[in-house]
C-alpha cells in the first residue's frame, strides 16, 4: 500500500512538472517600471521609491554685489515630511547669468520635517528675469533620522517675487512632484 502511495505521488509530480508551462503572473517587460531603478537595496532593508510632492515658498535674506540672492528660509510643506519648520534653509552655489535673462542657479537646500528629521540636497534651477517663472530639480542626497539613506527628486515649477521699489528678487513659489527613496 505504501508503495502504491509513494508511486502515484512520484508519476503525479512528474505530470506535473513536465506538463507546466513557466508562466508569469505578471509579465513587466512591458512596463514602463525598471525594477532595478524603482527598488533600492541597502544593509538595513528594500527601500521602494514612492512619489513625493510639495509647495514651498524660498525666500531671500541676503544678497551678493550684484544683487542676487545668496541665503534664505524656506517654508512649506512636503509629503513625507509635513509643513516644514523654521530651520528650513537654502544657501547658493553658483550662479551663471548667460544666457541673459536667463539665469542658471545651483543651490544646496535643507529641508526640516515637522518632527526634526533632516533632508537635504542640492537644487537646480532656472529663473527668467522677464517672465518671473521659474524651474528647476531638487535632488535629495542626504538626511537624517527615516531619511538617513533618502535618494530621490522632485521637479518644480513657479514664480519669482520681484521688490517693486528695488526690483530685487525677494522669494520664490515652487510647486512639485517627484519621487523619493527612505528608511520608512
């Protein structure tokens, strides 16, 4: 009786493994995903990119010779951080004003989440003089706390606030989206 058992286990897995077809669930070549883009691996864990989006505003405290603006806080809010605290900084890097009026600018940025956590980046960005509108991408490089191992971007679009009285470029709105990678 055993053996009889034993036999018929043996020939209905034998059935079955010549007679199944290696088929997908889900087939993701033709996807627009790229898993090895979209899921970050790391010692601690898979950190899965997940969007992010945001509306801040960047305002300018101080000015260099020729009146550009060189420091500043930053207010808003951001998905996965909340509204943003006063410790919220930019402070510029570089400025390249050709050609004008166009203006080509890279900032670093720090970004202070509602409960403390730090995330920062370097901001890359495009301002007409003319239109006032604005663009650019912040790109997330390093944080602290749940974003101590943060990739990611978010493009963003807006516009310039301009001193009626000085003409000087007192702030920016942005808007955003994009996607970020996190210890969650």
């Amino acid at each position: 009786m055993k053996t009889k058992i034993i036999f018929l286990a043996v020939i209905t897995m034998l059935f079955f493994f010549t007679n199944c077809e290696k088929e997908t669930l889900w087939d993701h070549s033709e996807s627009n995903i790229n898993l090895s883009e979209d899921i970050h691996t790391s010692a601690i864990g898979i950190h899965k990119l997940v969007p992010i989006i945001g509306e801040i505003y960047i305002g300018v405290d101080a000015y260099n010779e020729f009146g550009l603006g060189t420091r500043g806080k930053i207010q808003g809010k951001f998905s996965h951080l909340g509204k943003l605290n006063e410790t919220s900084s930019w402070e510029n890097e570089s400025y390249d004003l050709d050609p004008f009026p166009i203006i080509e600018y890279v900032n670093s940025i720090s970004f202070s989440a509602a409960n403390g956590d730090l995330l920062s980046g370097t901001f890359y960005g495009t301002l007409d003089l003319i239109s006032g509108k604005s663009n650019g991408t912040m790109v997330f490089e390093e944080g602290t706390g749940r974003f101590t191992q943060v990739s990611g971007a978010i493009y963003g679009e807006g516009f310039a606030d301009f001193d009626p009285g000085s003409g000087l470029l007192t702030g920016l709105s942005l808007k955003g989206a994009g996607e970020i990678s996190y210890k969650h």
